[in-house]
C-alpha cells in the first residue's frame, strides 16, 4: 500500500536531542521560562539541537493556579506568534545555543480558546504555538482547555518529529497519524503524576515500537500532592527500547543521539509501517457460539 511515509526521505547522520524534567512554579511564568532557559543551555552544552519540556512547564500543571486567572496564559496572535516578553530568557538561550526547543504552555487563542499547547521556539528565538493537544485528561483538563482540532509535524535537520502532549501517546492512532505523516520521531511533553511509573513507561515505547519511530518524553517532576510528578524523562529507540531514562525524582536534562542509519535498520527489521492496512478492522465478520 502506499503511504505518505513512503515518500518523506530519511533523515541523514544524526541528531542529539534532550529530555527534560523538572519542577516548575505553580503560576510563575517568568520564572519558568528563566528555569526553562537554564536547562536549555545545559542540554545544548552536551550538544543537543533540540530540547522538550514538559507539558504546562511555563504556568506548572497546577489546575487551582490555572483557575486563578489568566495571568498563566501566554497570548497567541492569529498567525500562532507569541511575543510575549515572559518568555525573552527562553528566546536569547534558543538562540544563543542555536536549538530548537519544544515547551508546554496554557495558550489565549485569538478567537477566546484556552488550550494546552506545546510552544516551539526557533533557532532565531521566534515562538510559535505549535501544537494543541487533542486528547484532554480527565476532568480538570476537559474543564480549563479547548482541544485542538489538527496534528502537527516539525523538522529539524532534516528530521521530522511528530508533535503530542501526555495523553496524545495514550492512543496508538495518534502516534501513528504523525508515523503516517512521514515522522522519525515523535515528542510527547508531558505530565504523568505519581503512581502512573508503570503506564508511564508502557506508552511510549510502545508508541516507539509500533511505529519504528524514536520518543522523545519529557516530564514533570516532584511538587505537592496531588499534583506531584515522577519525572523519568526517555529517549526511546525505535524498538522501544530506552536509550537513555532519568530517575522518578529530582531535576534531569537527559541526552541521547537520534541515528539515521538505526532508524533505518530498525523499520527494515520491523515492517509495520509498509505492511499495514489503512482500514484494517473496518470490516468484521460476526460470529456466534
């Protein structure tokens, strides 16, 4: 069958890449995106070009903070632009290090929308909301947040990344809307609380497996109960397996080297990708007994 896939070229060499976790002040965005900097120059310091934080870094996945009101908003023009000045620390180190980063934000829509979105900021520090999730969990994020309506697809070097939030790696289908798009990779920030290690770990290798795609899951980690995170920050490879995974607590920048070469060796090994049916399961016999 053909695919989009089949006609997105592979990437060339490879790229280093950074997960982080970390805990961010409930409510503080200009102090997260002062955090958020730091570990951005920590990662490009051991060479990574791009780095993803977790889901909500900027306001802290805290519902009774993003209740208080909208000063945990960052404001989106109709183009997805933010300019807002919170985020100029964030800005200088992106283009100081000349990475790409990926970090999560409660996001003002020009139309009134709150969503939960992953802000990309360039190598020149421009900041774009780049992804809404689609998939929201549970009562409190059904509550404060609007979901998205549409993927997202980014490239850095010639590596193209799926983007999702937390839940989105939930779904098999999501990540592999964005493997059908032609994705090497696929990166999750996200919010996973204690108590969720074991499905923490499960999604996204799975998510890696199924599609012979490298994960790249950022986390929060630590604060109060019940909003305390348990960290785990991973590369997975595109067999599932972890190239790299932080502890359960404590602040982590994470690196690991994405390689064209084991992509490639990996999805000729595993053919999911090429062998799968578009509408497999559509139709079913029903049978009795």
């Amino acid at each position: 069958m053909n695919h989009m896939a089949d006609s997105i070229p592979p990437p060339a060499g490879t790229l280093v890449v950074a997960a982080v976790q970390a805990e961010p002040v409930p409510g503080e965005v200009t102090g997260n995106a002062v955090t958020a900097a730091r570990l951005v120059l920590q990662a490009a310091g051991r060479g990574a070009a791009l780095t993803v934080l977790p889901e909500l870094f900027l306001p802290a996945y805290h519902p009774p903070a993003l209740r208080a009101g909208r000063t945990a908003d960052i404001a989106a023009a109709v183009d997805g632009r933010v300019a807002d000045g919170r985020l100029d620390p964030l800005r200088e180190a992106a283009r100081a290090a000349a990475a790409t980063v990926l970090i999560g934000a409660a996001v003002r829509q020009p139309d009134g929308r709150r969503t939960c979105t992953a802000l990309l900021v360039d190598r020149a520090g421009t900041v774009t909301a780049a992804y809404d999730t689609q998939l929201l969990w549970g009562p409190d994020e059904k509550e404060l947040f609007t979901p998205g309506t549409a993927g997202a697809t980014l490239t850095v070097d010639g590596w193209r990344f799926g983007l999702g939030i937390c839940y989105d790696g939930c779904f098999p289908e999501h990540g592999r809307a964005a493997a059908a798009d032609g994705a090497h990779g696929y990166l999750l920030p996200s919010g996973f609380v204690v108590g969720s290690e074991h499905r923490r770990d499960v999604y996204y290798a799975a998510r890696a497996l199924d599609n012979t795609m490298y994960v790249v899951f950022a986390n929060s980690v630590d604060g109060t109960p019940p909003w305390r995170f348990n960290g785990g920050a991973a590369v997975y490879d595109p067999e599932g397996r972890p190239l790299v995974r932080a502890g359960n607590t404590g602040e982590a920048v994470v690196t690991a080297t994405l390689d064209a070469a084991e992509l490639a060796r990996a999805r000729a090994a595993h053919t999911m990708l090429r062998d799968r049916f578009r509408d497999l399961g559509t139709v079913r016999r029903q049978l009795a007994s």
